[in-house]
C-alpha cells in the first residue's frame, strides 16, 4: 500500500503542487470538507505547477480549432419553459450562454488533465471534501472531462446546476471579463423552494452578489445546486480556458442524450 500511494504521488508531482495541498492528508481534506460545507465552495490557488499550466494552454490552443460552439437560450433552472406560468415568470425568463466545448475523446491520452482526473489520490480527495464514499467517470466517451472556450463577448448566463457539485481548473484568464459570480444557498432545492422573487431581483439588476477570484492554475470545488452563479462575458482577444472535471457518484452513468446533443452536438 506504502508503495502504491508512493508511485502515485511520484505521478502527480509534476502537474500538482503536492507540498503546498497534500492531497491524502486528512487533516487537508477535512479542512477543505470544512470550507465547503460553510461556504458553498472551495478555491486552491496555485493548485496546478507553472509547467503544467503552460502545457495545457498549448493544448488547449491547439484544440481550440475542434471546439463546438452553441448559444443557447434558458431559464436559470435549465428546464424547458411551464406553460402554467406567464412568460415573463421567473421560471421562463431567458439568459444566453455561449461558448466552445472539447470533449474527453477530443483530449490525448497522455494529457495532464487525464493523468489527474483518473488519479485515485486525486478522485479520493474530491470524495473525501464533497462527502461522497466514491467518484466514478461518466460511461460515455464526451462527458467526463470537458474544456470550455469563452472569447471575446461570450459567457454563462445566471443558472444553478443541476450535479450537487463542480470540480473546475483555470487554464488560462481572459485580459478582462470572464468574472465568475454567485449567491450562496438562493434556493433550496430539498424543499422545493424555488425563490422566484429573488430570481426575477437578481435579473433586473437589483441585488449583490460574490465574486469569486481566481487565477490560471486555480482547483475550485463548488456547489451550484443552490447557489446560482454566472461567468459575465468576456472583454478583449486572450480566450478564457477552463477545464471540468465531472463525476458521478454512481457507476455507468452517462449525460442525458438530450444535454450531450446540447453542449457538444453529438452522442459519441
């Protein structure tokens, strides 16, 4: 055992900053269990080496030419529209989202994205802080590992998620815009309470909201479920780069053919 979590972390040295986030130390893991139970969220600076980051954005630049681009219309509750309800209803009120996606089978095997999301020191340090007993890979070939583009005026509109949580790495920062924004626990979803009023504030301009901080190279664990969050657009020509890292907490699971024809224009 001694020696498996040896070569393991000898495996990650390069990409991770080991010394700086010890990922099998629990202590670390229960202070990092700790930050998102009470903050919604969890941000590493630094999380990633500066070898790594610049591999990645060559990567990611090289890619970029593959990406599927969409711009779509939703609601902040990503559902299909409800006819009981009027059309300018919080429930149906549109916001635009638009950006590039490559998916997993689009990314080389031997990518420092691939070597950490299938890291056991790595999926068990997310377990361990989101509470989960084990992560799996999704069974499709698209969806367990994107990387999403964000030029020059695209962006996220106000959503919440619909996954209990998030695990995203910044590959590379825009020179302006590219903020990403939220309100902790704005609805709750376990008691069916949609917060409607707050939703219809938030998109007349009438509320505050967090900014969260962060620069290339950054691990954020984040629960979007409840808190609804956006990425306002982007301001000049130095593309926003961000890479997600899905899991399931249940085995042979794959995203619904109606999202992977969505986000990436393809079943397979």
């Amino acid at each position: 055992m001694k020696i498996n979590t040896t070569e393991r972390k000898l495996s990650l040295n390069s990409i991770v900053n080991l010394d700086k986030y010890p990922l099998d130390n629990s202590a670390f893991v229960n202070q990092c269990k700790n930050s998102i139970d009470a903050d919604g969220c969890v941000v590493l600076p630094n999380f990633l080496r500066e070898d790594s980051i610049e591999k990645l954005i060559q990567e990611s630049d090289l890619n970029q030419c593959n990406a599927f681009y969409c711009e779509q219309k939703h609601s902040v509750y990503i559902s299909p529209p409800d006819k009981k309800f009027p059309s300018d209803h919080a429930f149906n009120r549109h916001v635009v989202s638009s950006k590039g996606c490559i998916t997993d089978d689009q990314i080389e095997e031997n990518s420092d994205l691939k070597i950490l999301y299938r890291s056991d020191l790595f999926r068990n340090f997310i377990a361990g802080v989101v509470g989960a007993g084990r992560l799996y890979e999704y069974s499709d070939n698209l969806s367990s590992i994107n990387i999403h583009y964000a030029s020059e005026s695209e962006e996220l509109g106000w959503h919440f998620d619909n996954s209990s949580f998030a695990v995203t790495l910044l590959i590379q920062k825009s020179k302006k815009g590219g903020e990403f924004q939220y309100i902790r626990n704005f609805r709750d979803t376990d008691n069916n309470e949609m917060n409607f009023d707050g939703v219809n504030q938030l998109l007349d301009g009438e509320l505050k909201y967090d900014n969260l901080v962060m620069d290339p190279g950054t691990l954020v664990l984040f629960r979007g479920r409840n808190s609804i969050h956006r990425v306002t657009p982007v301001e000049g020509d130095l593309t926003r780069i961000l890479a997600v890292l899905a899991y399931n907490s249940e085995p042979n699971i794959s995203l619904s053919e109606t999202s992977r024809m969505t986000f990436y224009g393809r079943l397979d």
